[in-house]
C-alpha cells in the first residue's frame, strides 16, 4: 500500500485492485479448463447496457495467430501468453438474433449499427474485460491489457473473420506472472476527482502536478529498466502529438464494418 491507501477500508477486493499492476512476462504454463471458464463466466457477469450484451471475445488458441497478433501489436509478450482474448463489440448477433424476428438488418429499420450503439457495445467490451482482468488478479494471475491489437484493425479483423456489425475493441493477455513490477504511482485523488463541478482555472486543477511527476519518474518500466520512466507532464506532451498510430481513425474501419456514424 502507498502512503495515499493508509485510511482505506480495505478487504479481498480492494487489495486486489489497489495491487493491480500490469503483468507483460508470463511462465509458460498453461492455464487450467476451471479458471478459464471461471475467468469467462466472470465477464459473463458485467453490467451491459439495455442488457444488449453485445459483445463477443475471441479466445487466440492457435500459436501462429498469436505470433500474428504479436506482430500487430509489436508487442512480444502478446505470443507468450497462455491465455490472450480479443474483445469485440458484437452487434452481429443481435443483428441475426433481430432477423429471425422479422427485421431487415440492412435495411433502415435496424438500429443496432449506428454510432451510439457502436459506444454502447464497446462499453459492454471494456467492463465484461476490466471483470475478467480483476478475477484473474484475484486468482494470482498477471494481465495486461492491450489496445496494441489495434495498431492495424483491418488485419486483426481479417486474422479473426469478423463479420459485419463487428469491432474489435482491446486484448486481454493473462498467465501466471513471471515478473513483479513497481506499482506504478497514480495522481492524486483530488486531481481526478471534483466536488460538484470541475476546477475553474488549470493552476488549481494542476496543483500535484510536480509532485506527481517527481513520484513517476521514480518509477521503473520492467519493459526498460536501463532508465526511469519518463515524467508523467513527458509522456503526456509525447503523446500529445500524433505520431501515426492514432491518425489512422476507428471510423472508416468501423464503417467497412457495418457501423453508421454519419446519423
Ligand atoms: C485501454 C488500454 C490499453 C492498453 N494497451 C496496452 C498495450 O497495448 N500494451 C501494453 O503493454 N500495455 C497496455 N496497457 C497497459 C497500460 O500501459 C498500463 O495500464 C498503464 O501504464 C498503468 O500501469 P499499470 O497497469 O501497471 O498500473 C493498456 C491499458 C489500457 C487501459
């Protein structure tokens, strides 16, 4: 616990998710039938909204997938994973579920595709994958999330045979840990959290800035032990300008899919 956690009520749970940190060297050691299908029944469980429970995960058994979506992500630890998932917001088989009752899914009586669906399902992705992460923890597994798969969505869809009305949203890779990295520090509380309304003048909505930014670059990045991570002011201002990942737009990818963002 940090010096912040000490008047926290605490039991199970909570240690779980205050000692949540990303996991990204696993033992190569296959993960047991019951914890995988405790670990998806789990993220049965999470809330979805209208309880359209429109999303899908894709659990990457085959190595040679693996090292595809490794190379996607540029990410090595991905092809190591015992356990990966591609989470996907899936309105696919609503859309089939909706047919068999009569309505024409491609004509523009369905709904299901169009923009606020689209968030409505990613939402849905993100929650069942943040339950299933937090079972894993709390099953001493190690996790970590990867938006990485979406270096090149066209060719994790094509990899995956995603049909219409289908998005992939994030990867989940999970094993048993085989390293044990620094909690990395969060800013404080008061910089996230406002009473009523938001600050009113940046000073005072950055008033733990330096101090926070001193506590991060204390901080070693397992990825790279050689240097302390950089502060936190760095990598925001790094990641303010755009270096090519992020120009390539979710839109046109999700419209060759079937979504509708223009209503
Ligand atoms: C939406 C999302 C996408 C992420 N994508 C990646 C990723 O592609 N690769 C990776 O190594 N970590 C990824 N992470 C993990 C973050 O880097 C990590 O959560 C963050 O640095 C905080 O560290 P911690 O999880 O150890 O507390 C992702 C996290 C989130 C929430």
């Amino acid at each position: 616990m940090t010096e912040t956690q000490h008047n926290l009520r605490t039991n199970e749970t909570i240690e779980t998710l205050l000692n949540r940190r990303s996991i990204r060297k696993f033992k190569p050691e296959a993960i047991d039938e019951q914890t995988v299908a405790t670990l998806e029944t789990v993220a049965q469980h999470a809330a979805s909204s209208q309880y359209l429970q429109d999303w899908s995960a894709v659990r990457v058994e085959d190595q040679a997938l693996k090292d595809a979506i490794a190379e996607i992500c540029c990410q090595t630890y991905v092809a190591e994973a015992p356990l990966l998932y591609i989470f996907i917001a899936d309105e696919h088989r609503n859309a089939a579920v909706a047919e068999r009752k009569g309505v024409k899914v491609h004509s523009d009586e369905f709904t299901l595709n169009s923009s606020y669906r689209f968030t409505q399902a990613q939402n849905d992705a993100v929650l069942a994958l943040h339950a299933m992460e937090t079972a894993a923890f709390s099953l001493d597994l190690g996790c970590v999330i990867l938006g990485s798969v979406l270096n090149d969505p066209r060719k994790l869809i094509e990899l995956l045979h995603l049909p219409e009305f289908t998005y992939p949203v994030l990867g989940l890779a999970i094993g048993k840990p085989d390293q044990s990295p620094a909690l990395k520090p969060r800013m404080e509380r008061d910089d996230q959290f406002f009473a009523d309304r938001y600050p009113a003048d940046d000073t005072e909505l950055l008033h733990g800035l330096d101090a926070f930014d001193d506590s991060v670059h204390k901080y070693y990045d397992l990825r790279n032990t050689s240097r302390p991570v950089d502060a936190f002011s760095d990598q925001i201002a790094n990641n303010a300008v755009d270096t090519g990942v992020f120009s390539r737009s979710v839109k046109p990818v999700a419209e060759d899919q079937g979504f509708r963002f223009d209503r």
